[in-house]
C-alpha cells in the first residue's frame, strides 16, 4: 500500500516539474531565454556594431529581415544595415551606405529618422569633397543632398542646422572654384565671360568669404570693355587712314555707338562698385570701391548702420588659416571651409545664370540704341480674316496692304468695327498741351571745356552741412528713403581691415 502511494506522488512531482520547464523555451541562438528571437538577433546585431564587427553585425541585421518581415524592428534594422556599412568608411562601403540609405527612405519617408539618413547621404559626399582647382563633382552632389534636407524635412530642427551649416561651408567651396574661373578669363581679356561668372556668381553665394573681390573684379571688367571700346576709336581712324579711305560720316556713327556703350558699361560697373559699399562695408574692397566711383564720376552711397553690422558679424564668425594648416593643406586632398560664414541662410535655389553670350547681344543692342535689356517689340498689322470667294487665304509672309491707298473691294461692304482690345494712342486735342521733360539729374554729359575740371562726385544719402534754407525734413530725407540710420564716418573707419593682395592686372588710367 505504501510502494503504491511512493509511485502516485513520483508522478506527481515529475508532471509538475515538467509542467514548470515547459514555462520558458531556450533559444540556441542567444543562449538565453527569450520568447522574441527578432529582438535577439537585433541586440546581437548592435552589439557587434558596438566592437565594430561590422560583417557580423550585417549578418544578423540581413538574416532579421529576411526572416521577420513584419517584426518592429525592421526600421531600426534596415538603419543600422547602412550605418554598418557609413562606419565602416572606405569608397565602397560609402557607395553602399549611400544605398541603404536612399532604401531607407523609400520605404519609411514619414520616420523621423528619415531625415537622419538624408543628412547621412549628403554627408558621404561632404566627406569626399576635393579642392576648389580638382574635380567638383562630390561638392556639387554635396550642395543638392544638403539643400533636401532643408527643404524636405523643415521640421526637424536639428538636421537642418546641422545641414546649414555644411551648406555654407560646400557652397563656399563651389564660390571659390567659380571665381578663380572668373579671374582667369579677366586676366585672359575675355570680358564677356568673366562678367557672365562673376555676376552669376554674386547672384548664386551672397556669402562667398570673397563677395566684395567679386565685385570689384567684375567692375574692372566692365571697366576694361570701356578701355577696349576707347582704343577702337583710335585704331579704326589709324585702319582708314592706311587705306586712304577716310570715312567721317562712318566714324561718327561708330563712335557714337560705341559712346552708348561706355555709358552702359559705366552704369554698371558703379552698381557693382555700389554694391560692395552698401552691403559689404566691411570688407576690404570698400575703400577700393569708393575710389573707382570717384574716378567714374559717380555717386558714391553710404551703407545703413544695419548693413555694416550685419557685414561685421558675417566677418566675425569666419575662420582663418595658420601657417601650420597652410603648410598641411598643400598635402591634403580635402578643402580649407574655414573661412565660410557661420551665419545666415544658404542659397536653396539656383537663379538663371548669366549668359556670355547674351551680355554680347546686349550691348549690341545698347549700341544700336536699344536699352540692352533683351525686350523686342514687334509690329502687329490686322490681316483680313475674310477673304473673297476664291480667294487664297492670307499668308504671314505676304505683305500688307496700305489701307489708305487701297481701293475698296466692295462699296456696299460694312465698316470694319474698332477692336475694344486694341491699343491706341492718346488723343492729342483733347490732352492738354505736353510738357518739355525735366532734365535727368543723373544723366551722363560731356565735360563743356577739356580744361575745366570735372566736379567731385555727389554723396548718395550723405547728410549735408546745415543752411539758412535746410529744414529738418529735406536732412531726414537724405538719411533714406527706408528710414534706416545711415553709417558714418566713424562706424566705417573702425571697420577697416588689413589689405589683402589686389589684382595683379590693373586696367589702364583706372
């Protein structure tokens, strides 16, 4: 009796011990006991990433997609596939990381991550850049991805400072290899294109740590198209006289061709030249500046108190070369970013950039008398869409008809009704009597007497010395049409830094 009950409580305790273990299942491949084996392959994946076994880690990220489609840690999993591959570094591993990342976004566009990996992209061609004078490729790469984050992803504050601010530091690289292009076509006399770079690139990097340089090297080409233009003068009457073909009347056509042509060129260099003092004060190519519109008899403006100190921040926050990082950066492969600015907003849009071309057909038509703005006019005569019985119908090519001296077709024909869309000018006897336009202050004229000195140039919103005849008013209105308080002499002359090397080729008798 007692064996049997020693047999019942054996069986007892084993079902009860089996029915304890059966509570947890080992996992072989974490050692450990979990119900998530997703999770397990996860962790291991992260831990190896952690000791930088990145082929282990890449295993297990691979085999957790493969084998868990819908597992919740696909996202983390397919991020940290590519961050394997973005840590690991090398050309290749980039190019793969580049990849992953790009997948990533596909198919998880609404993660916040998503603007990580975009970052991540656009860092992978930052990291590949090479100097402004050797292949661009990666900067330009670089400037899109960066531009992305800025525009696709606004709200994630964090990514988009980070990409401003390599924003400013790519684009500062691309400035620098357009303006050596620039210089180098200045230096070769090739004008039109040096002006067609330089003026694209003001337009394209405001912050360029080489603004006012621009600058003022695109209105000494503007200056040396008025140098070249002043020599044919000479040249062509030399050419007619060789030839024994003095021509007047031919030379005094060309000559006052080419004089509409020094006054545009003149006009605008001193906007480049003005643009250097009223938003680059503080830069070193102001007082150069100043000096040019003096020589070219134009008004010389005064920058705003705003615009000075915003100049002097931007300034401020700029890095510079010591002679040690000089020295490295001969050997290097990477550009020197120090000098970008800190501050403001990168270019996110490319404007039209400015055709050699197009500045050649402009002044021709500046030449011609035109305004060398590229408009045309064109001249709209009415066609008659009716045409007789048997008529040929009417052709763009056929000439027009004089409708004064045209006989009519048919006498019982109805008189034409006026167009209400049609354009016509005004009437003369009811408009009282027009009268003589006043004279442009700032029209050009020649100098009376060769002799006679030219005046000093006037001084854009300069405040003027108080008079009998000043009032408050008349000195409030040359302060700015805006109502910004201008800068004054002392503010510009604590602004002054040291000279930097000028152009080597200066245009003559400027």
């Amino acid at each position: 009796m007692s064996f049997r009950f020693s047999v019942i409580g054996l069986a007892a305790t084993l079902a009860l011990t089996t029915a304890c273990t059966n509570k947890k299942v080992s996992n072989p491949l974490a050692k450990v006991d979990s119900k998530q084996p997703d999770k397990v392959l996860f962790d291991r994946g992260m831990d190896a990433m952690k000791h930088n076994h990145f082929d282990i880690a890449r295993l297990d990220m691979q085999t957790l997609i493969n084998t868990y489609p819908d597992s919740e840690f696909i996202a983390r999993a397919k991020l940290a596939l590519a961050d394997s591959w973005y840590a690991e570094g090398g050309t290749a591993a980039l190019a793969q990381a580049e990849q992953e990342y790009e997948d990533f976004e596909t198919f998880f566009p609404n993660m916040p991550e998503a603007a990580e990996a975009q970052v991540k992209i656009a860092n992978i061609q930052y990291q590949q850049m090479e100097k402004p004078d050797r292949d661009f490729t990666h900067a330009v790469r670089a400037e899109q991805e960066y531009r992305k984050v800025m525009l696709q992803y606004p709200d994630n504050k964090q990514m988009v400072e980070e990409a401003r601010k390599r924003l400013l530091q790519v684009q500062e690289v691309i400035a620098e290899r357009e303006f050596r292009v620039g210089r180098f076509y200045y230096m070769k006399d090739s004008y039109p294109a040096a002006i067609a770079r330089l003026q694209s690139l003001v337009d394209r990097y405001p912050l360029y740590s080489k603004a006012d340089e621009t600058l003022y090297l695109l209105g000494q080409s503007y200056e040396g198209e008025i140098t070249m233009l002043r020599r044919m003068d000479v040249l062509e009457r030399e050419q007619m006289e060789k030839l024994h073909k003095v021509n007047e009347a031919a030379l005094k056509q060309n000559k006052l061709a080419r004089e509409r042509m020094i006054t545009d060129f003149t006009e605008k260099a001193a906007a480049a030249y003005s643009k250097i003092i009223t938003r680059y004060p503080a830069m070193n190519r102001a007082d150069d500046a100043r000096a040019r519109l003096a020589a070219l008899h134009q008004p010389v403006p005064r920058p705003t108190k705003a615009a000075l100190a915003l100049n002097r921040a931007e300034e401020a926050g700029r890095g510079e070369q010591t002679m040690l990082s000089r020295m490295m950066g001969m050997f290097e492969r990477h550009p020197d970013m120090a000098p970008a600015s800190k501050l403001g907003q990168p270019t996110l849009t490319d404007p039209t950039p400015m055709d050699a071309r197009a500045i050649v057909r402009a002044s021709e038509q500046v030449a011609l008398g035109g305004s060398g703005k590229g408009s045309h006019t064109l001249d709209i005569q009415p066609v008659n869409a009716n045409p007789g019985e048997n008529a040929p119908p009417p052709r763009s090519d056929s000439p027009v008809a004089d409708s004064a001296n045209a006989p009519a077709a048919d006498a019982n024909a109805a008189q034409a009704q006026p167009d209400p869309n049609e354009l016509k000018p005004n009437a003369v006897a009811t408009d009282p009597p027009a009268q003589p336009a006043a004279a442009d202050p700032n029209e050009l004229k020649p100098n009376v007497s060769s002799d006679q000195p030219a005046p000093p140039p006037a001084q854009v919103n300069e405040i003027q010395p108080s008079s009998g005849g000043s009032t408050p008013a008349a000195q409030g209105a040359a302060n700015g049409a805006d109502g910004q308080q201008l800068a004054d002499d002392k503010d510009l002359a604590s602004s002054k830094h040291k000279k930097k090397k000028g152009l080597r080729k200066l245009i003559p008798g400027g």
